[in-house]
C-alpha cells in the first residue's frame, strides 16, 4: 500500500495562503485569510485555518506546499471563446484604423468569412498548432476551464474539424475544453443564395452529426442584425433542444433583435455581449436563470460606445460572467486578466463582479456550477495560485500576470510550464514541497 495513502486522505495541502473562495456569504470575495486547502485526487477534500491544517498534517508524509504570501482563488473559466481558427485578420484591423467599419467589412464579404477561408484550408494540425499557443497564454492565466465554439467551418467537415481540435485541446493541457457548435455564425458563400438551406442543414443532418459524434457540449447562434434573424435562429434552437443539447447565444452585440428573450425563452445557459438588450428581456433572462456573458474586449475592438445595461442586469439579478471572446475578428484577446480590468473600467462591474465573472458566474454559465468555480471542498481541485496583496489586484492592473501556477485536478503545474516558449524564469518559489 501507498505509504501516503495509509496516513492520510491528503495528496497535497497548501498553507498559510489567503484565498479568495468566491463563495457567496458575508466576506467580499468568500475570504479566508492565512488559510490551508487540501486535495485528494481530482477534488477539494478540506479547507481550514493554517494553524489547523498543522496540526492535522504533523510528521505524516503529505506534500506540503508553503503557500505565505500567496493568494489561491479557483481556477479561471473563459467561458466564450472562438480560439480554434485559422489565419488572422491584422489586414482588416488596418483597413478599420482608417475608416471602414467592422460591418462594412463583413457586409463586402470579408471579416468572418475571410476566416472561413483560412480555416477551411488549414489541416487540423496547423488548427491545433495555432490554438495551442492561444490557449497556452490562457492557461498562464490561470485559466483552467475553456469554452471553445466552431463557427468558422460553415460545412460539416470543417465544422467537426474545429471540434476535434478543440476536444484535443483539453488533452494536451491542463485544461477542461467545453465545445459549442456555432451551427449559425454567418451564411456561407457557397449558400449565400438560399439561406433557408442552410438553416435547414446546419438544423438538421449536421446537428444531428455532431451530436450524435458528440463532438459539442452546446449550441450557440449568432442572432442579430448583420447575422441570423430571430426566426432562423428559433428553427435551430429547437432542433437543439430536441437533442437536449445545452444553448448559449449571441444576443444584443449590434442591435436588440429581440435575440436575449429567444434565449429565455429556451432557458438558455447563457446570452452572450447584451450591448443591446431592453428592460423586459433582462427580467425574463432573470426568471430564466440565464447568465449574461460580458465580451468587453470585442466592445473596445469595435470602439462602441453602448455598454451592457449593468446597473439594470445588476437589479434584476441576471449573474454577470465575463470571457474573451478570443477570435480573430473582433477580439484577439489572449488575456483573461486584460477582460477583468476592462469590465470593471469599460463595463463598471466592481473588481468583485469581475472576478465573480470568471470564476463562480462562469462555471455556471457553462453548467458546471455544482462541479467548479468556487473553493468548497468536493468541487474540482483546479486552482490558481497567485503572488498579490489582495484579489482586487487581478482587476486593478493590467498588461502583467501575477500567476504564480495552477493546479488543475489535482496536479500541480507551474507557471514556467505554462509559457509557449516553454522556458522562462520562474520567479521565486511557488508553494515549493517543504521537506
Ligand atoms: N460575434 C463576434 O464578435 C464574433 N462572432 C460573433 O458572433 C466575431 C467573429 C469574427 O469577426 O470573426
Ligand atoms: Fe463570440
């Protein structure tokens, strides 16, 4: 028998850290300072005071990390990406630098379709290849959970294609990849002609093909004025439904289609950027327990001017998430981090929010929240360890990361680990074993 396993319910505790357990009660942030977390396998098995965890570990074999000084909060969730693509479209950001407008580019058939192209055309290993290194950045960040959606595919190959790479993804990082088939993102070239028949197709057999493949989590839809209309969209969220499949939704990001009722109305995990949204959505979105996802990189890209009503999403108590949006077109985002500063600077949620948005809201956005997103003993052991003097520092500066590691089910990984170059310093211990 294991020697450890004969002394103790214990693979690694951490102590003397303060975390940031994002559990809702009295304390900003769940608080508890010059604590200890123990994990046991793939989950939190105890969470205490230091002087305790002490005690309780004496001259028992546990790996005990020497966490003073550092923060622990759980791990971070970028619940709304696009990550897996090809190409980029730092042209179009020239062209947007003098003039033209994101819409006019896509209505001249540039923008997502000009990503179409590109990966339609790269194999999946110049796919996996590329979004690694995206992913990777994230994963610095202390990201442990991430959402990718397909989209850019527009046939059934491609489509899976994206899939499979992100579903790979998660295999070779230390990271928990959730899939959306964005069956609706735009209408192919191919098919700009009769829109019904690609509605009809992206609703029927290749639904059908993905699920069935189980190649994604949830479905998710561009619904707005330069993207589907609420009918096609409603054609497409029954067909998920049908399939008992989970739907997030783009909703609100131009104009207000009426897309965030449609998403109440199909009990939506999640709507998605609600720059446009009116007071009776928003409570409808309330009743339906659907969390507003907040994309405040693509509102700086698109240099709007029209925030998410937050004061009123606030007052109906719709959860706010926050995420990325990592795409090439309207947010080349690699930073989590950059996203709390920006919803806190841009959007006005409070540092707390913020960190609420990517921890605790987003797993629920996600409906992972009884699994993760909150340090509670018997959720997931992923954790981010981080050297700050108080968790409102991961809102309050931007362009640096404090990340001093993750641990992700259970297994520790280092920042060093993390980097795409795979190699730079690491900067003083993390937690190092304590003989
Ligand atoms: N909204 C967005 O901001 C992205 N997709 C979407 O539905 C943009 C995608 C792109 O421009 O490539
Ligand atoms: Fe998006």
């Amino acid at each position: 028998m294991n020697r450890r396993a004969q002394h103790t319910d214990w693979d690694h505790v951490w102590i003397g850290a303060d975390l940031a357990t994002m559990r809702a009660g009295a304390e900003p942030y769940g608080v508890m300072r010059d604590a200890a977390l123990a994990v046991k396998g793939e989950r939190i098995a105890w969470i205490g005071t230091a002087i305790e965890a002490r005690g309780r570990v004496g001259q028992r074999s546990i790996p005990v990390h020497d966490a003073t000084g550092l923060w622990i909060t759980p791990g971070l969730i970028d619940c709304h990406t696009h990550l897996v693509y090809g190409g980029n479209r730092a042209a179009e950001f020239e062209q947007r630098l003098l003039g033209v407008s994101y819409e006019q580019i896509a209505r001249a058939g540039g923008g997502i379709q000009s990503t179409v192209e590109a990966t339609r055309t790269a194999g999946h290993d110049a796919l996996l290849a590329a979004a690694l290194l995206r992913a990777r950045r994230l994963s610095a960040e202390g990201v442990t959970t991430l959402e990718i959606k397909s989209g850019y595919g527009l046939d059934l190959n491609t489509e899976a294609r994206m899939l499979t790479v992100a579903r790979e993804l998660g295999t070779r990082l230390p990271i928990t990849v959730r899939t959306s088939f964005l069956g609706l993102h735009a209408v192919p070239r191919e098919l700009a002609a009769d829109r019904q028949a690609f509605v009809d197709r992206v609703s029927g057999p290749w639904l059908e093909a993905i699920a069935s493949a189980r190649l994604a989590d949830a479905v998710d839809a561009f619904c707005d004025s330069i993207a589907f209309k609420l009918q096609e969209t409603e054609q497409y969220l029954r067909a998920a439904q049908a399939l008992r499949l989970p739907i997030h939704l783009h909703a609100g990001q131009f104009s207000d289609i009426g897309a965030a009722r449609l998403a109440a109305q199909f009990g939506a995990l999640s709507a998605d950027h609600l720059e446009y949204v009116d007071e009776a959505a928003i409570q409808a979105l309330a009743q339906a327990g659907t969390v507003a996802v907040l994309l405040p990189g693509a509102y700086y890209t698109l240099r709007q001017t029209h925030p998410p009503p937050v004061s009123l999403l606030r007052q109906a108590g719709v959860p706010m998430a926050v995420s990325t949006d990592n795409n090439p077109g309207t947010s080349p985002c690699g930073s989590i981090l950059l996203m709390l500063n920006m919803a806190c600077t841009l959007f006005g949620l409070t540092a707390e929010e913020a960190l609420a948005g990517v921890t605790s809201v987003a797993a629920q956005a996600l409906g992972l929240a009884s699994d993760r997103g909150t340090l509670e003993v018997g959720k997931r052991a992923d954790l981010a360890l981080w050297r700050i003097g108080q968790p409102a520092e991961l809102s309050y500066s931007f362009g640096s990361n404090p990340c001093a590691g993750i641990v992700q089910a259970g297994t520790v990984h280092r920042w060093s680990e993390l980097e795409p170059q795979g190699g730079r310093e690491q900067v003083g211990p993390i937690g190092e074993e304590v003989p």
